[in-house]
C-alpha cells in the first residue's frame, strides 16, 4: 500500500468520526496545470490526488490520445522531474462506467465499461469513482429521468467486481471506491477558441439550449462548459504556444496583468512570483487548488 493511499484512507477515517477533512482531486489532464499541482504538492508536502474521466482517457485513448497506463507514466514523468515521491502521488478516476458509450446496448458498453475500470487499476489508479447511473441505447424512459435504481446498482456491481478481479491478479489492495452520481457530470473549463468550437459541436451541443447567442453564451460562461475536449487539438496547442512566444516577446505592461490577474500582480509586486508568463499560469492554477485544499483542512 502506498503512503499516498495510506493518508487517504486516514483522512477517510478522521472523517467519518469528525465531519472534517478532505482530498483535493486534481480532474484534469492538461500538462499545466498536472505540472503546476505536482510542484505546489512538493511545496506543501502534501499528497497529490489525480483523476482522469472516462471520457478523457480510456482503453482505447479517450479525447486526450491517452490510455490509463500512458496517463500514469504522464504523471510519473512530471512527479519524478520536480521531485516529488510518486507514491505521494494517487491516481484516480473519475465518472468510470459506460458514459462514453451510451450509444451503445447493454451489454457491448458495459463490457467496455468493465474494460475501463480493469485498465485503470492495471494502471495503478487506487481510487475509483463508479458511475453506471446513464441511460444505454435500449434501456426505457428518457434521459431527463433517472435510471431504475436497481439497474444502476447492479452495472456498479460489474464495475466494482473488474476492479477486485484486476486488483487481484495485480496482487495488490483493492481500490478506494466513491460509488454513485451526487457529483457534477465530467465536465471542463472555460473554452479555449471559440471560432474553432462551434464548427466542432459534438462535446458541447447537449449541453446548451437556446439560440445561437444562447449557446455561445453557455459555451463560454455555462457550469456544462466543454474546452477540456478541446485543448488537445493540434491547432489549438499551437495557438497556446504562439501565445507564450508572444508573450515572450512583447512583455505584458504590470498595469494591464493586475486588471485581469490582479493577484498575480500582487505576487510579482511582492517579490513572490517571477515575470515570466508560465508562472503565471502555474500561481493561477495553484491558487485554485488552494481553495479546495483549504476547504479539505
């Protein structure tokens, strides 16, 4: 067992007899933003809780181009090139069940589905999130209602029991399970290009209602909001790195950085944080954590 998964499982305990304490769940797969956590986790000595979704990294590679074993040696690249100890790092996943293959019937998504969560622990993943709560192609009703509750638990039942075979023949402990819905569907951040978006409508158009001013409102600022399906475009990494050589070149005035990142501004006014633009990125990612992690204390 590792310490990463023995401090879990503590802070799981202290929990449950307290009411207090928590994990801060890392649920992204962008370089910087798993480099910015890996470095603020070696800051702060604290262990590090990554979760892909079953919808950006699968068996057969997700929207990222990753696979759960090549998502882990990501993340062990990172952790071992700022020294951070990699069993401080947990790995985890997030919405594992037949998300991604709704279109299909029962049984080819949840063999699917089955081949998810036995590819993650194969990986190391040691937290599971198990979701089997979405209507399948077949199945009664319509998606606007929830499922047959003894549907759910029984397509759950097969998820958990790939995940005790895999961790079986692995020979190692069982994972941590987080079992149901009560959290928000996988979901993303802000877009990134939105004139590339639109022309793309497979990963946001469920999510948005209304007209077209509607939509590109919701694209932008809705809580269902989808650019993590897009920055592993190749033309968007090139937008973002032609970005950071501009940035580079033509070095943003202070008066301007502390109208939209005010307190990064302050940081650099305070001697604490470099005028370099990656850095801003990474103290803007890290600040976020922040938030969560104060509220796990």
């Amino acid at each position: 067992m590792s310490e990463g998964r023995e401090e879990i499982l503590a802070i799981l305990k202290s929990n449950r007899a307290t009411g207090r304490g928590g994990v801060t769940a890392v649920c992204s797969a962008h370089p910087m933003v798993l480099e910015a956590c890996v470095e603020q986790a070696k800051e702060q000595d604290s262990i590090l809780l990554i979760e892909s979704t079953s919808n950006q990294v699968d068996q057969f590679g997700g929207y990222t181009g990753m696979t759960p074993a090549s998502f882990h040696a990501v993340v062990q690249q990172l952790a071992d090139a700022h020294g951070l100890p990699i069993d401080r790092a947990i790995l985890g996943g997030d919405h594992l069940g037949p998300n991604r293959w709704r279109g299909l019937g029962e049984d080819e998504a949840m063999a699917n589905a089955a081949g998810l969560v036995r590819s993650c622990v194969q990986a190391g993943y040691e937290k599971l999130h198990l979701d089997a709560s979405m209507r399948l192609a077949g199945d009664p009703g319509i998606d606007s209602e929830p499922m047959v509750e003894e549907v759910v638990a029984e397509r759950t039942a097969m998820l958990a029991r790939a995940a005790e075979e895999a961790a079986k023949e692995n020979g190692g402990s069982p994972p941590v399970y987080v079992i149901g819905t009560e959290v928000p569907v996988p979901g993303g951040a802000r877009l990134p290009e939105e004139r590339i978006v639109p022309k793309d409508p497979a990963h946001w158009k469920p999510y948005s209602v209304g007209g077209e001013e509607e939509q590109r409102l919701s694209r932008i600022f809705g809580y269902h909001d989808r650019s993590r399906y897009y920055w592993a475009l190749p033309h968007l990494r090139d937008r973002l790195e032609m970005l950071f050589a501009n940035l580079s070149a033509w070095p943003v005035p202070l008066t301007l950085l502390s109208q939209y990142l005010p307190r990064q501004y302050e940081a650099i006014r305070e001697g604490v944080l470099a005028r370099k633009h990656r850095d801003w990125v990474w103290h803007r990612i890290q600040e976020t954590v922040e938030v969560y992690a104060r509220a796990c204390q």
